[in-house]
C-alpha cells in the first residue's frame, strides 16, 4: 500500500498536481454515494472532522440547534468544513450517550478502565456552498475510554468520584449521501 500512495504521489507532482487513481480524476463537485466520518471529540463539545469518500473535506465540529445556528445546548452538530457547513441530527446520538452506563464486556471494576461505545444513526439535515442539497444518513459510533483512580483498592463510578487519570475518545461512521438540484 505505501508504495501505491508514494506512485500516486508522485504522479501528482510529475502531472502538475491533477491526482488519477483508476481512471478516475478528482472532483470539486460531490456526486453522492458512500462516506465515513471521522472525528476528535473536544471537552466543550466541539472537535476536529474528517470526512472521506464521495465528500473528502476536513474542519471542526460544533453543537447547533436545529436550523444550523451553533448553540451549546443544541442537539444538532454542524460541521463546518473548508469547503462548506453540513448539518446532522445527532439528537438520538448524544441520548444515547447520556443514557450510556458501564457492562462487565466493557469495563474491568478491579482496575477502574474500560471502554463506553455509543452507536446511533444520525441524520444529514442540510449543507451549504458545496454541501448545498446534501442528505442522507449516518451511523455514527462514539467510543470513550478511561482509567479512573481507585479509591481505597475500588473503583467509584459515581458522578461524585474522581475524575479519570486517562482518557480516549474517538468518532466513526459510515453512510451515504446525495445531493439535490
């Protein structure tokens, strides 16, 4: 695989930035079809984004409300990428969430660490510039994992416990778009 992306690469230069992998050249334009999303949640629920395949751009997140405006109590998530805005419903996602508790596959009690994966379909609602008329649907998993002091030899999971030493969080999803008019 390293060598095929180094080829490419150098194609790239060697053609004067035009990238061709099978046949097929870049476009400005997105198409629809299959995406992934990929993201860095942030503590003041923001975060980085990726999003790749049939929509290649990058930015951040931020919680919005419905119409798009961003809110810090909004349930919606507009990603505001290089190329244009795109906003998902994440309002099941982050219920989920909140409602998300520790199980014994998941979460070790003798060494207070585990893992807390969430998953939920989140609905594209809208986008602008190059996003304008996009929809389409999401299923997007949350993954968060910690390692939480013992307290005197047990682990206290309780809202009044410490807080974690260690801390992981991560955002995938896959899905597919189109584009209206």
């Amino acid at each position: 695989m390293h060598r095929v992306v180094t080829a490419a690469l150098c194609l790239g230069i060697v053609t004067g930035g035009a990238m061709y992998w099978s046949g097929v050249a870049a476009s400005s334009t997105p198409a629809g079809g299959a995406i992934q999303v990929w993201g860095t949640p942030a503590s003041n629920g923001g975060g980085s984004v990726l999003v790749t395949g049939a929509v290649a751009d990058s930015g951040k997140s931020t919680h919005a409300n419905s119409s798009g405006s961003p809110s810090k109590k909004g349930t919606y998530t507009l990603l505001e990428l290089k190329k244009g805005t795109i906003l998902v419903n994440s309002t099941q996602l982050n219920r989920d969430e909140n409602n998300a508790s520790p199980t014994a596959s998941t979460f070790n009690m003798t060494t207070c660490s585990g893992y807390f994966p969430v998953t939920a379909p989140v609905p594209v609602v809208k986008g602008t510039k190059a996003y304008k008329g996009i929809s389409g649907s999401v299923s997007v998993t949350l993954t968060f994992a910690v390692v939480i002091p013992l307290q005197k030899g047990k682990c206290n999971l309780s809202n009044s416990g410490p807080n974690p030493s260690a801390q992981y969080g991560s955002i995938a999803g896959t899905g597919t778009v189109s584009f209206s008019g």
